[in-house]
C-alpha cells in the first residue's frame, strides 16, 4: 500500500505507512508478550524480557540486513537540487 501511495500524496504514505506498521507491531509484539505471560504466570517479567530482548535484537540484525541489500556500498544521499545548505 505504502508503495503505491507514494505516488499520490505524501499524507497518504504516512498514513498507510502507519497503519501497516502499527498492524505488525501488534501482531509481532503483544500477542507474543500476551501469551507467554499466560504460560509462565509466575514468570511473567523473565519472559517478558526475553520477548522484548528478541523483538530488539531481531531489529538489530534485519537492520543491517536491509543496509545491505538496500546500500551495500554504504553511498551517501545525495542532495536535492533545490537544497541550497
């Protein structure tokens, strides 16, 4: 969605953006948080822990995953043409 809101408006990008993100952090954070704190009632900050040290690192790692597949020369951004800083 957010792919082919780019060429309309930049609101609607935020938007579908948002929502999509919003919609995966929901599905791939508290329903994990939510149920492991069910299986280990007497547990609940140790596993909370553990699911918040895996959601953090899984980000750590596909970030420099993306990095790679998207910049793998690491090359700056250019300026725009009307930037005059």
């Amino acid at each position: 969605m957010t792919y082919f809101s780019l060429n309309s408006s930049f609101y609607l990008t935020v938007v579908t953006y948002g929502l999509i993100f919003g919609s995966g952090i929901g599905f791939a954070y508290a329903t994990p948080l939510s149920c492991s704190m069910k299986w280990f009632p007497k547990r609940k900050g140790l596993v909370s822990g553990f699911v918040v040290a895996g959601f953090g690192g899984g980000a750590f790692i596909f970030n420099q995953v993306q990095t790679a597949f998207i910049n793998p020369d690491n090359l700056a951004a250019e300026k725009d043409v009307g930037d005059e800083s």
